[in-house]
C-alpha cells in the first residue's frame, strides 16, 4: 500500500508540509498518471522528508502529495544473534 504525505502551496511559492496522510488512492487505470491522477506536476523537494511532490496545478496555489518512502527495514530482515550473558 502507498502512503501519500498532503503538501500546500501558497500563491506565494511557499511549500507546507501538513499532517495529512493518504493511503489508498483509488487507481484509475485508464487515466495517463494511474492513482496519481490529478496530481500530475511533479517538483523535487528540498528540506523536507519526501523527496518530490506531485500537484494539481503547476503554478500557483496547489494541494500536491509526496510519496512517503518507507523506511529501510534491511536491518530487521537479517538482525544480529543475540547473546545472552549471565550476570
């Protein structure tokens, strides 16, 4: 499942990352983007966690949202033996 984090634009330019979390976007597959559909204006981010942003417009005030990266669970798929020691 995608996780989606909710951004804001202000006329301004100014980017706002809000609390919001989206997850199961309804897929339309005959649309050209698929689930991200009409978030289809796609910017880099900076400064924050997610690395880019999809918006509804490419200019201007916009609702836009940033796949959320999950986190890198490598270490738990292979954990270190553990030891137990007898005090």
């Amino acid at each position: 499942m995608f996780k989606y984090a909710v951004y804001i634009r202000t006329k301004e330019g100014y980017i706002e990352r809000m609390n919001n979390i989206i997850s199961n976007l309804a897929c339309d597959p005959k649309e050209t983007y698929g689930s991200l559909a009409p978030y289809v204006y796609e910017e880099e981010l900076v400064g924050f966690p997610e690395s880019v942003v999809h918006w509804k417009k490419s200019t201007g005030p916009s609702v836009g949202i940033a796949p959320i990266n999950p986190p890198s669970h490598s270490a738990d798929r292979n954990p270190p033996p553990y030891r137990w020691v007898r005090a």
